[in-house]
C-alpha cells in the first residue's frame, strides 16, 4: 500500500525518532500500572496485553474540559470521528477506518449499539461520570460477537473500588457558545461495602448546525444548542472473601437543536440512554472464578420536526456465564456461555420485532517464558441466521526487557439492523430479510519498545471486509431495499511514542491508512488516509501547560443532486491546535483551562454542517 508522506508527516516520525534514541540516557520515571479487562475479558496489566490497545484514564478525561466523547476518542491513535453541526447531532466513530456500526460500543461491560439503526448515542454519554475508556482494536467478535469489525471501546463508568473511606468531587465550568457545564459524586468502600454515585448536567446555546452548501431542505440560519444531564452509580457488597455482588446504572439524556430547513419552530431531538448490569464475582476454588452477569440496555430517541415526531428506539436484554479457570500462573481458560435478547421500538412497526442469540465463548491466554499466546473461538447461534463463527488468535514475543514483537489474526461479523432487514414497504422502501450479515478478515504485526520514560510502538495491519450492506439498492422503478453488494479494503499502518523527562511529556502518534470501496476503487467517505497528532505537556509545580497539535487529511463525502442522485464531493484537510492548562491550589481544589481550535479553523468533518470555531472552556474542580 502506497504512503504519501507530506512535511507534517515527517515532523510526526521523528518525534518517534528522537524518543527511541533519547531513551538510553534518561533517568527513569515510574509508571502507573493501568489494569485492562477489555482485551481479553479478564484484568490484565497493559502492558501484558496483546493487542493494539488504549487506554483513556480519568486524567485525561479530566482534561477534557467541553470536548465530547466522541472528540476525546478522536485525539487517540486509529480514530477519526463526525458530526452534524455539534455534539448534539448524528455522530459517528471510525475505528481503523470500519464503518460506525462495525465498532462494538459498551457501558460496564453491556452493549449499546442501537439494533435499530446500528448507532451509537454519543451525545447522550457524559465525559464526567467516566472513569475510564479502554479502546481494542482490530476485529473482536471471537470475544463479544456482533459488531466488533472494527473493534472494541469499552465505556467504564465511576465506581467504589477497593476499601477506601469516603470521598467527593464537584466540577462546575463556563465557556464559549454559552457552554455551562457541572457535575458531583462520591464514592467509597468500606465494612464490606463499596458504593459510588455521580451526575453532571450541561448547557449550550451551540451554534449553527449547518452551511447553505447543506441544502434547502436542510440549512436554518439559527444556533443550534443542547441541554444534557447524566446519572450514574454502583453499590455493591463483598459478602465473603472472594465472593462478591454488584449493581451499575447509568442513565444519560441530550435534548438537542438541529436543523431541517427553514422552518421556523424549534426543530430537536431528545435522546435517552439506559445501561444497567447486576454482576456476581464468586472465587468458586482458588482455580475457577464464577462471574455471572445480567445486563439491560434501553434507548429511546424522539425527533421532533415541523409540528411531527418520529420516535424510536430498542432494548436489549444480555445474559452471561462466564467461568474463568487457572491452571497454573501462567495459563488460564475462559469459558463463556451467553444470551443476548433483542427487541425493537418505533413509530412504524417492522415487520418482525424481536431477535435472540445464544451463543458460547472459549478463551486462552499462556505465557511460555518470552512467548505469549492469547486465542479464542465462539460461535453465535442468531435467530434467522443460524451460526456465524469467528476466532481470533495472537503471539507475542518478548525480544527482551523492552521489545516486543507481535501478530495476530481475527474474523469478525455485524448482523444487519432491524430497519435493514425488516422496515416496512414505505416511500419505495422496503427492508430485506435476506440479508447476511457483514464479515471481516484481520491480520496486523505489531513491535513495541518501552523503558520507565519511553513507550514507542507501531502497528500494521489489514481488514477485508465482505458482504457489507448498501442500504439503497433501487432498481430502474426506484424500488429500493438493502442488499450485501459492497466489498471494501482497509489497510493501514499506525506509529504511536510517548516520551517522559522530568516534568515533561511528550506524545505522538501518526496514522497512515488507505480505506478502500473495493466495487469502484474510490476512497471510503469520510475517513482520511493520514492524521497525525502531536502534544506535550510540561509541569512547574502547582501549574502544568499543554499543547496538542491535530492534523486530519482530505476526505470525500456523499452529496444528492436535485433529482437525488448520489454524488462524491473532496473534504478538504485540517490542522488544528489547542491549549491546555491547569493550576492546583491545594491537593483538593484546582482550575483547568481548554483553548481548542486556537486560530479559529474553518473546516468540516461531514460535507454541509458546521464544526466549532475557536472556544475556551474553564472548569473548576474540588477532590475530598
């Protein structure tokens, strides 16, 4: 696959570079040791896992200021993102370039991915009731099933944790476009006990969600804001060593503005997303642990438009068993049993609303001196499909203390959505029944370096996917369905460094990638072949300053002509640069600052809607 490398290109390697070569005469700075339970469904130290993955810790999020989800995952390697005019609008994540429904999406372990439309309800997930997001690349259906073409993120919400006494926390910030923004919780852990509890709410008047290039059916000059509030929690109890019960909830809304022409009253959608799991962890001997789990996810969303309303939206209902057997230290099993319960809600009934799947998981993970070896299989029994089979397998090898070197291998598959297969014969619709589910190959190689200041990595890797789904398939008597047409190619290659010295640290990472429509050679919408990201933040006592560089290649998106034909309009590229900041007044009270899109960039990330211009949001924060 061929690579263009431009000058930002080239800035972005040598930070690799410098960090590798500068690595040999630092003093050390210790690390924490992030734990990471998506990789393999179980807890393991990051740097164990095999894979290409990351983790946002609650740092990070902290730094957040006023960026969504969705645009704190875009600052990470492999991910680029879109919107419709703000955070309140369709927004959609690409994982290695997979399209947004190929990505599984998950709260605490349970799926939200809409059954409905495949989407994800970005806008509806508050930052501040995060803990952390632990991003898995590549396919992972051998682990979860359906969706994970692309990969895995895993939304993991605040929580007691270990015996700790109690504590509490409060945020509360102002910023461009009217933006106000606040949130509290505690947590705690005690006699048995752990306990957690925390909300948020945020206001914004926005601005204009979209251009005139958008259409007369779509552009409004008017600002388009939002209002959001979330709540989450956890209580649980350890009732005896090695036996422990417990509950999360976390329930998210957005009421937010778009824009459908020119239509004078208020045009908005509210959406609401539930997810709520009941886990029991029992140490059955000290060689097989029991985790049963049940888990609900609900989301309804209601678009309001010129005096109508369009609702929709599903729930799902998830089962699972999983037994996780030691053999020795070094090699252990799990065995997964699991149901997942599907039904559907809208304002236009499909013509089958219910699906059921069971399926059954095994995963192996062993360690032979330098050699490391994780490897699962599962098959998913679908109602009306039948089995889809998928398996993964990986191998690592430790060169030595600090290089590693690794591939892997995965398949991966999304079933269709209900309104894929099963929307009603409106407007010259129709779903289609027949349909397959979409399918992936995965292969990637992966080397890694990393020391007490110095973490370099750089992963290459491709995905084929097909029988993906076109959803508008017309035949000469404009008799649309949905059909498995499409065929595409993603390869791509990933370099990511972190470098540490003193106070300082220094982060990069460089992605060059090539998403390919395989039916007609072009380019996939909305992705861009290369983004790189660069930033650095340097620490003087009770301040710390930052920097982040953010820069995003040409794109192509799809435009309809006036007699609704298709048409591919260029996406032109984007650097953009913010400014962090922070300053503790003590160890409990402090302020932190975000300048993003500091010299005001005009761009576009979906042809026809706006995106932020130059904003500034300032937080101030309390820990007890």
């Amino acid at each position: 696959m061929p690579f263009t490398l431009n000058r930002q290109a080239f800035a972005v390697v040598s930070c690799f570079i410098s960090a590798a070569a500068a690595a040999q005469s630092t003093n050390p700075v210790p690390q924490l040791k992030q734990i990471v339970v998506t990789a393999s469904r179980s807890p393991q130290l990051e740097k164990d896992v095999l894979g290409d993955v990351t983790v946002i810790d609650k740092k990070a999020l902290q730094k957040a200021g006023q960026d969504s989800v969705a645009e704190i995952l875009a600052k990470q390697p492999g991910v680029q993102f879109y919107n419709s005019g703000g955070p309140q609008t369709i927004t959609g994540v690409y994982l290695r370039g997979a399209n947004p429904a190929q990505t599984l999406v998950l709260v605490d372990g349970v799926r939200i991915n809409s059954i409905t439309t495949g989407a994800t309800n970005w806008g509806a997930i508050d930052p501040a009731t995060i803990e952390r997001i632990e991003i898995v690349r590549g396919a992972g259906s051998s682990l979860y099933g359906s969706d994970a073409i692309g990969g895995v993120i895993n939304i993991i919400t605040k929580k007691g944790g270990e015996d700790r006494p109690f504590g509490a926390w409060g945020n509360i910030g102002y910023g461009s476009y009217d933006t106000f923004k606040s949130s509290v919780g505690f947590s705690g852990a005690q006699n048995g006990w752990d306990y957690a509890l925390s909300s948020s709410m945020a206001e914004s008047s926005g601005f204009n969600a979209s251009k005139p290039s958008s259409g007369t059916f779509t552009f409004n000059p008017d600002q388009d804001g939002y209002s959001q509030n979330s709540l989450s929690g956890s209580l649980g109890y350890r009732w005896a060593a090695g036996h422990h019960i417990g509950l999360t909830a976390y329930n998210g809304y957005i009421d937010g503005d778009f824009d459908a022409g020119q239509d004078p009253s208020k045009t908005h959608s509210i959406t609401r997303q539930q997810a709520y799991t009941l886990t029991s962890t029992d140490d059955i001997t000290d060689y097989w642990q029991s985790i049963l789990r049940l888990g609900f996810t609900k989301e309804h969303t209601d678009s309001r438009s010129a005096g109508r309303s369009s609702t929709f939206g599903s729930l799902q209902r998830s089962y699972s068993w999983q037994n996780n057997l030691k053999f020795s230290e070094e090699q252990n099993i799990s065995i997964i049993l699991e149901r997942l319960e599907e039904r559907p809600a809208a304002s236009s009934s499909y013509t089958v609303n219910r699906r059921d799947t069971n399926a059954a998981g095994l995963i192996y993970r062993g360690n032979f001196g330098p050699n490391h070896i994780q490897a699962s299989v599962r098959n998913d029994n679908i109602s009306g499909y039948g089995n889809q089979a998928t398996g993964s397998l990986g191998y690592d090898l430790d060169l030595n203390d600090q290089w590693r070197v690794g591939v892997a291998g995965n398949t991966g598959f999304r079933a269709p959505t209900f309104a894929d297969l099963y929307s009603p014969n409106m407007w010259g619709f129709a779903g289609n029944p027949n349909l397959k589910p979409e399918k992936s190959r995965n292969i990637e190689a992966s080397l890694r370096y990393e020391t007490d200041t110095t973490r370099v990595g750089a992963t290459v890797y491709q995905s084929k996917i097909r029988d993906l789904i076109n959803t508008y398939d017309c035949d000469a008597y404009f008799n649309c369905t949905t059909s498995n047409t499409e065929r595409a190619t993603i390869r791509g290659l990933t370099l990511t460094g972190e470098y540490g010295f003193g106070n300082t640290t220094l982060r990069a990472s460089a992605d060059f990638m090539n998403p390919r429509d395989d039916n007609t050679g072009e380019q996939l919408i909305r992705r861009a072949k290369q983004a790189y990201l660069l930033s650095a933040t340097h620490r003087i006592d009770a301040f710390t300053v930052g920097a982040e560089y953010q820069f995003t290649g040409k794109r192509y998106d799809t435009l309809y002509d006036a007699m609704g034909d298709p048409q591919r309009t260029s996406l032109g590229g984007y650097s953009l640069v913010n400014l962090t900041a922070s300053y503790d007044f003590s160890k409990n009270v402090g302020v932190q600052m975000r300048w993003n899109n500091l010299f005001d960039k005009d761009y576009t990330n979906a042809y026809g809607y706006n995106t932020p211009g130059s904003n500034v949001f300032i937080n101030f924060s309390f820990r007890m």
